[in-house]
C-alpha cells in the first residue's frame, strides 16, 4: 500500500512537471533574423513582458536570410524580415505580417576628404550603380568631378541580408551583384565605414543614427542621394542631418522605395501558439506606439487593418 502511493506520487509528479514544461514552452517565443528589424524587436519584446511576465522571449540577430530560413525550418516561432518576399519563399509556404517601415542609406565616413562637395552634389542612382554593380566607378575624385584623386574602398555584406538585398534592388541588381569587401552584420558595416575615411557601404537607418541623441552616429556620414539626377541636392533632397528628417522623408515618399521598405515577421505557415499570435496582435495595436520612439515608420491603418485579418 505504502509502495502504490509513493509511485502514485512519483507518476502525479512526473506529470506536473510535464504540463509544467509544456507551458512554458507554450509561454516562450523565439525571434532571430534581421538585424534592421531587431532593435525595435528588442524593445516590443520588453514592453509586451511589463503587461505579460508569463511570457519569455528569445531574440538574436543574424540577418534576413538567417530568419527566413530559421522560420521556414521551424526553429524559430517568427523570423525577423527586412526585404520584399520572393515567390520562391511564398512557394515554400511562408507565411508574413508586415509591422513598420525603414530603410537603407549610402554610408561613408565623417573624415571623407570630399564630404563638402558630396553635400552639394550628391550622387545619383546612376553613380551608385555604376560603383556597386558595374564597377566602373572606382576613385572618387573622377566621380565627383574633382582633380584630386582617391580609390574608393566599397563595402557589401557577407551575410544574407535584407539591407543588400534591397540596396541592390535599388540599383537593378541581387547580393550577390554588389561589388566590394564583404562585412558581417550593421554593426559591423558601421564599424568599417567609420574607420575608413575613403569607404562607401549600406546601413540601415537605425545603424547610421544614434536614436538618443536624433544625430548620425559618431564617425558616419551619409552621402546623400541626388534623386532627382540634375547634379546637385536640392532643398527637398536634403534630409540628412537628423533622423527625425529621414524618417519623415520616408514616411512623406520622397525618400525612394527601394530603399525604403517594409519590414516583417514570417513565419512556416500561421503561427499555431496562442502567446505568438497575442504578440503578433499587439505589435501592430498597442505595439505601435513604440515605433516612432524605436526609430521606425509607422504602417498605415489600411495594412495594419489587412494584417490583423490574417491573424484571424
């Protein structure tokens, strides 16, 4: 008798437990992918734990194609998403919800010899092609017009990623088009364009500013775009100096698209885990308050409308 209810105890223990660790797993959401999209990820995942402590998050960087593929794999609730989604991945069954908007911008360093005379011209679409896929422009001095001479040092990103995706796209191209010296990850693409007084790579918007203060990050530089291809940054061109500008540049559709873009989560299929879904909901409701303060575009009412009915 003594012994049945000693192993009634050890089965009813077995089994608490159990449910136990199934809650919690239930309860825990994981999140890798795109660095673009990571800070304001970050600070939705902090907010959300104040109103619900049951819940845990998991979040890590790595790039577009690292949430992508985590997602498409199941080894992750929600991957983070920083370009347009291919028909190949909608094929394979994915499945996304668009959250907010930034972009990707020409970075260079604070110290480049010809910053003054890149302010007041800028450089087109065409002089960004003609550097990144062509490779036809190689010193900037030629570029600009100048007769002092300097070989450019052009970055790319060496890993698969939403930022070189869409910057190519840009200018007619894949990742895989762009020239030059390949860097891991924003932060280090920041680093390396910092460091190098006659570099030129990619950020996107919130690696190139510092949100606290609404000014570029110390040692960066944007070189600003000449969008409208007449030779010089007119006063509608010129946005750069505080993040607020860009940001109210991409939201009013004068900074173009690409490289502005829509970010995401994505997913295998619809999430099946009630907290994933409730964490979805509240990102494009509550969630969105957060947004402007993380550094990003809010999404307009109509998509947010049409993403909420995916959620069912």
């Amino acid at each position: 008798m003594k012994r049945s209810i000693i192993l009634i105890a050890i089965a009813s223990a077995i089994v608490l437990a159990g449910c136990a660790s199934r809650k919690k797993k239930d309860n825990t959401i994981t999140l890798s992918g795109a660095f673009a999209l990571y800070p304001l990820a970050v600070k939705w995942t902090e907010e959300y734990s104040k109103i619900n402590p049951e819940v845990r998050f998991n979040v890590s960087g790595g790039g577009a194609g690292k949430g992508m593929a985590d997602a498409l794999a199941g080894a992750v609730d929600l991957g983070m998403f920083s370009r347009e989604i291919s028909a190949e991945e909608k094929s394979k069954g994915v499945w996304w919800v668009g959250l907010t908007i930034d972009a990707v911008v020409p970075t260079i360093s604070s110290q480049n010899p010809y910053l003054p005379v890149l302010r007041k011209q800028g450089l087109s679409r065409t002089d960004f092609k003609a550097i990144f896929i062509d490779k036809t422009a190689v010193d900037w001095g030629e570029l600009l017009g100048q007769p002092e001479k300097a070989k450019m040092t052009i970055y790319t990103r060496s890993d698969a990623c939403g930022a070189a995706e869409t910057w190519a796209k840009y200018l007619e191209g894949h990742q895989e088009n762009l020239a030059g010296i390949g860097i891991y990850g924003d932060p280090g693409m920041a680093d390396a364009v910092a460091k190098d007084k006659l570099g030129l790579g990619f950020n996107n918007t919130i690696f190139a500013y510092d949100i606290k203060t609404g000014k570029k990050r110390p040692g960066m530089e944007i070189a600003p775009i000449d969008i409208n291809d007449n030779g010089m940054i007119d006063p509608e061109e010129d946005f750069y100096e505080t993040f607020d500008g860009v940001l109210e540049a991409i939201a009013n559709g004068i900074y173009p698209s690409p490289p502005a873009r829509e970010l995401y989560f994505v997913a295998k299929g619809k999430p099946q885990k009630q907290a994933t879904l409730d964490f979805i909901r509240w990102c494009l409701t509550e969630g969105q308050q957060y947004v402007k303060e993380a550094g990003y575009v809010p999404i307009d009412n109509e998509k947010i409308d049409s993403y909420l009915k995916k959620l069912g």
